[in-house]
C-alpha cells in the first residue's frame, strides 16, 4: 500500500493528518482499503509503505490483528516516488505483489484481478478505470485485447485518446522491481510501466466500471461522503440504509434542532434546539452545533465549535476549530486544524 505521500492537495487538512488516514465518517481512510484487501484470502501480508508522518499511521494499525490482517511498516528515508517505494518496500518479495494507491476507494473484484494476471501469466496487470477527464490521472490505452499500448501520466488536454485511466491498483511480479533503481526517486507511472511497454512485456488491463475515487482532493474528498450518504457506495454506516440521518446513540440532538438526511452525526456530538443539520453533512464527534448555526453539506471533524446563528456551508473543518457567533462559511472553505472564526466573520 502505497501510503507516503504528504497529501498537499488535501492542505490544510493533512497537516497533523496523513491523507491515508483522513476520517471518512470518523473512520480513518485505510480501513476501507483494508476492508477490501481482507476479501482475499491470498492475501498474507499488508505492507505500507510509508514516509510522511508514519508513526500517526502505526499508531492507527498496529500489527493489524485488530483488523484481522498482518500488517507491517516500511517507512522510507525519503520520499522514493511511487516505484523507488514499491523496490524499497518489496525487495525480499517474491509471490505477485498486489499495489495499491493509499487513496483510492473502490468495490473492485481483487480476486478477479489475481486470476486475469495468472490467466494472462503478465508481468504486470493494471486496473483501469473510466473517468469523464483524465488530466488528473494516468492515461491508458489498450489494444482489443486487453493489452496496454500506452501510458500518459496527467496527459493534457488535447493528448485525450480515451476514457480509461490507471485506477492506482496493480498486481506485479518481483522479478521485475530489479530494473527500479536502488534509493533514488523513480515514478512506477512515468518510468517503470513505460519501460515494460518498451520492452514487450505482458502488460495487460483488468477494467473495472464500478465505484472507484480518488479521495486526494478536497472536492473528491467531499464527494466520497455524499456517494456514501446516497448508496453509490456501499460502506458503512450507510450501507443498509443510504439517504437517512445516522445519529449515534451517544449524540445528543435537542428537541427542536432540525436534522436532514442524509446525514451523520457522531458520537458525543450536542446539536442544540433551533439548529439545523441540513443534507450532506457530517457532524463528527464531540463537536457542538449551537442555538440557530446551521450546517449544510460540510465535513466537520471531530471536537469543534459552531457558536449560535454562525452557518457552516459547502466547508470542510479539521478537528479542534472555533466559529463564532454569526459568522459564516460557505462555497469551499477548507480550514486546518483548531482554526478559530471571530464572531461575525464572512469567509
Ligand atoms: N511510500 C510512498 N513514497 N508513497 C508515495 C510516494 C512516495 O514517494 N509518492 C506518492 N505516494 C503515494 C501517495 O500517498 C498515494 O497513495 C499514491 O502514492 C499515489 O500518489 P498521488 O500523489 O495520490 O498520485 P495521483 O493521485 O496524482 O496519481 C496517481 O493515482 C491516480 C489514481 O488515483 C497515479 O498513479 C495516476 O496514474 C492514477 O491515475
Ligand atoms: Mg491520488
């Protein structure tokens, strides 16, 4: 699990947070990712390969048994680019490695992808997956076959030939990790997949056209909750009921406070009469939504305060933060951890 990078487009959120483990409803970000690895019983170990800010991470984990996996740490000297870390992590290995990008969420069928690769006996097999704009991804073309022809890493514009892009999933053989160079920073997308097209390996595609995100920004990051909230995504705690209002049995909603689905609302957290949870938000735990604030399709981390009257909208707060009375947040305010809004502030 490629999980070492510093998240920059997630600033100011991924300051004191490792983007592998930003809360998606309270729950770090990896849990997910490990949900889906647990499918596959194949799966003997959990590398994570780590750099910025690891212990954070550890600390979450540990030696995975409380998740039901073997999980081990692998934390580079500095940053090795996405090939330079999969070497550095996988250098005793020699089963197929299945790599993963710490930062996307998908359903997608591990166990089929396994069986492609041995089916096809490939050096390396790669999900793609469809997007409406692929600059800001890694563009993949593919002959009738499943063959990859080609792969453009963030193309621009008018370099588009199609829709498919790398889904940050791989599975690869360790014979091939000699030909990444040894503790220098190398790119498995713009060096090491380019150089086993040029040399005609059997390099095949597993497409996938289920749920797939990428959480690394904070639009996307936003957009995650919402697939969540409506069933686009199934994962708890929607997972049986998408569209509702979750509220923990240990949130104290007041009578008169007006809450909308869907919408979730942590434990220990205090709504207070006369506010309002509108749709899309998340209210995380121990934070105090005063009289009359209003918070609508925002991500609230855990244990801040929106004082009475203030309006939290299409906003994202890290843990610990202050808004004071009256004030108001709206169209894609990201603030950091225990920022503080003097009354009557417009942001
Ligand atoms: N250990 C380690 N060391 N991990 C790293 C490093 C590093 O030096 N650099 C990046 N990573 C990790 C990040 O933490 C992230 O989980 C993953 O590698 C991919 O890095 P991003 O920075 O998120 O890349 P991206 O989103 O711009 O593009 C990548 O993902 C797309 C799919 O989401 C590429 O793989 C694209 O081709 C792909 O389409
Ligand atoms: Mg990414």
């Amino acid at each position: 699990m490629l999980a070492g990078g510093k998240g920059t487009r997630l600033r100011p959120l991924t300051i004191h947070t490792p983007k592998p483990i930003v809360p998606i409803f309270e729950r770090p970000f990896l849990h997910y990712q490990l949900d889906l690895l647990k499918q596959v019983p194949e799966i003997d170990e959990v590398i994570l390969s780590l750099n910025y800010q690891p212990r954070r991470i550890e600390e979450i984990f540990g030696d995975g048994s409380e998740a039901g996996l073997n999980i081990r740490y692998v934390v580079e000297p500095e940053p090795l680019g996405t090939a330079g870390a999969v070497r550095y992590a996988g250098e005793s290995l020699h089963e197929s490695v299945v790599v993963f990008n710490g930062d996307v969420l998908t359903n997608v069928d591990l166990a089929a992808v396994l069986k492609l690769h041995r089916e096809r006996k490939a050096k390396a097999t790669i999900v793609l997956t469809p997007v409406e704009n692929p600059t800001a991804y890694g563009l993949v073309e593919t002959d009738a076959d499943g063959n990859i022809q080609r792969f453009l890493e963030k193309p621009k514009a008018d370099e588009i030939t199609c829709d498919t892009i790398n889904a940050g999933i791989y599975i690869l053989e360790p014979d091939t990790f000699d030909r990444i160079p040894k503790g220098e920073p190398w790119s498995i997308e713009r060096s090491f997949f380019p150089s086993l097209i040029e040399r005609n390996e059997t390099f095949v595609a597993y497409v996938y056209r289920g749920y797939w995100i990428d959480i690394g920004t904070p639009e996307k990051y936003t957009q995650v909750h919402r697939d969540i909230m409506d069933g686009r995504c199934v994962a708890a705690p929607f997972a049986s009921a998408p569209g509702s209002a979750w509220i923990s049995p240990n949130a104290r909603v007041e009578d008169g406070a007006v809450i909308e689905g869907p919408c979730y609302i942590d434990d220990g957290a205090v709504v207070k009469a006369g506010a309002k949870v509108g749709p899309y938000s998340v209210v995380g735990r121990q934070c105090h939504i005063e009289e009359h604030a209003v918070i609508d399709r925002s991500i609230l981390w855990s244990s801040s305060r929106v004082s009475q009257e203030a309006t939290v909208r299409n906003s994202i707060m890290g843990r610990h933060c202050h808004i004071g009375r009256s004030a108001s947040l709206d169209n894609g305010v990201v603030l950091g951890d225990k920022s503080v809004l003097t009354d009557f502030s417009r942001l």
